[in-house]
C-alpha cells in the first residue's frame, strides 16, 4: 500500500521522489498525480513509480500527500480535494507563499497540514527544509514526516512567520552563492586562466573549504582569520571587499528576498 502520494512531479516533484526512493522508500509505497502526460510519463518510466488520476483513489491510498503543484494551481486542487481528505490524511504543502491558514480555508479546519519549505536540494539529499503544522497533526504523524525528511537533508522546524526568511535563506541563498562563484570564475578568466580549470578550481575552492570548516568544526571568520597573514595578499584583497560594503550587500539582498516573499504570501 502506498504510504505517500505527490500531486504534481515538475522540478520540486521530482527532487521529492528522487530523494524519497533515495532514502529508501519501495517504489509501491509512492503515488503521484501529475497533469502533463509527457511529465507523466517520464516519471514513471524514470522512478517505476505508479500514478493516477484519481484523487479519491489516492487519498485512499496515501496516508501523506504532498502538494508539489505551482501556487496558482493551488486553489483549484484544494477545492477538488476538500471533500475526499479525511482524518487519515496528512496534507504536506510544500507550495511557496501559501499559508496553513489559507489551506485550511479551503479543505476544512479539522483538515491535518503539514507546511514545508524544501530547496531543490533535497534531490540528492543535501537539501533544508523548514516544517511546521497545525494542531490537527499529531506527534506521531509530525515525527514520522519530520524522520522521513531528515533523509533529504537538514530538517528545521520553524515558526511560520518565519517561512518567509526561509524561503529568502534557503530558496534564494544558493542563486546569491551562484553569483558570488561567476564573480569568481570571472577573476580567474581575467587574471589569464582558462574558462574550464577558474570553473574547477573555483569548484574545488568552494568544496575543500566548506569540508575544512565542517571537519574542524569552525566558524568562518575563525578559519577565515587563519587565512589571513598580516601584510599578506588576503587582507588586501580583504580590504577591497570591506570598502564596497559586501557583507552588508548580502545582508540586504537577503531582507529584500525576505520582504518580496511576505509580499507574495497569502
Ligand atoms: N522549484 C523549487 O526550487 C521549489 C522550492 C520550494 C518550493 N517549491 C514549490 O513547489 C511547487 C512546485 O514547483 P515546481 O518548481 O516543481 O513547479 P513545476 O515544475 O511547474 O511543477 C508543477 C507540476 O504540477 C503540474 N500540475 C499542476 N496542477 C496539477 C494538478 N492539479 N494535479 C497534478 N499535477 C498538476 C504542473 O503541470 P502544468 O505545468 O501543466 O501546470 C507541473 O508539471 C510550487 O508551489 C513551488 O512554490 C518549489
């Protein structure tokens, strides 16, 4: 019987069953639901998962069922779900911006919902995941969910006033690293290397120093110090970055990414 259904396998769909078959859940323990045939398709033959159209039948199979569809899509969803969800039913959102309140307008106050915020990582299991619920989850069903997803990556369980920061942090802090590391392959390029070894040094830069700062359990301004000779190249280079204000550049990308999501939020 299958425990955990998914509506909608687009990008964040597939992260979700790519990481679950990945944690070990059987393939005849996962359901999914998906609109676009060629979509369809490709799951089933990719993940050997099998699907249905038939929301009754899968909220009589699934015990969790996790709303991976676009926002806008939402509304309509919930609506043809609202009379099939019942007691055994743990409804997991994972849709950006939409409120546990604003569920539950729609499938019932006695409906169970779980709200999520995960990043594409979690495809290889090195995603964060923020988690919260309503009072109709018990622990039982909050703890199994919360075990399940601790085997795609870093599982916090936040305040929902804070999914907002999180979708700032989490969501939108890797495309912030991104840029720093173009900036960075840029440099490289333009100090003579080729195009392909600034990408693979810069690659190995990133991966070796966060493996030095995890396996001496240091914080980076600890580690960073230990770089930083006195006269020596770094605190130059340092110097310059401290001058055009980037750590405050950070900061206030991420408050703006913050204010953006509460703006989006319903
Ligand atoms: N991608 C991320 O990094 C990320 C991170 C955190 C949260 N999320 C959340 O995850 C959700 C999905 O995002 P995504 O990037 O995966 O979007 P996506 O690639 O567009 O995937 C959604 C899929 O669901 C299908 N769909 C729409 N309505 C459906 C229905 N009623 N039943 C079954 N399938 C349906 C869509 O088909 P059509 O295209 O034909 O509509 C599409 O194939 C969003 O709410 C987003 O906020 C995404």
């Amino acid at each position: 019987m299958a425990k955990v259904a998914l509506i909608g396998a687009g990008n964040m769909g597939e992260a979700l069953i790519r990481g679950l078959l990945e944690a070990g859940f059987k393939e005849d323990e996962i359901i999914f639901s998906e609109v676009r045939d060629e979509r369809r398709k490709y799951i089933k033959e990719r993940y050997k998962i099998s699907d249905t159209k038939d929301l009754a039948e899968l909220t009589s199979i699934a015990q969790y069922i996790f709303l991976v569809v676009k926002p806008q899509d939402a509304e309509e969803l919930l609506e043809s779900l609202s009379p099939l969800v019942t007691e055994k039913n743990v409804i997991v959102s994972a849709m950006a911006g939409l409120k546990i309140s604003t569920l539950s307008s729609i499938l019932g106050e006695d409906a169970k919902v779980i709200r999520i915020m995960p990043n594409l990582s979690v495809a290889v299991k090195e995603g964060v995941i923020g988690i919260c619920r309503n009072r109709n989850v018990n622990n039982g069903e909050f703890e199994f969910l919360k075990k399940t997803l601790q085997n795609l990556g870093l599982v916090i369980e936040l305040k929902e006033e804070l999914f907002d920061a999180l979708t700032a942090y989490a969501g939108s802090g890797p495309a912030f690293f991104l840029f720093f590391l173009e900036g960075m392959v840029e440099a490289g390029v333009k100090m003579g290397f080729s195009k392909d070894s600034a990408f693979k040094m810069a690659e190995k830069i990133v991966s070796g120093t966060m493996k030095l700062m995890a396996s001496e359990n240091l914080h980076p301004s600890i580690l960073r110090e230990k770089i930083t000779s006195p006269g020596g190249t770094t605190i130059w280079g340092l110097a310059i970055l401290e001058e055009k204000a980037f750590k405050g550049a950070i900061i206030k990308a991420f408050e703006k990414a913050e204010r953006r999501a509460r703006k989006l939020s319903v």
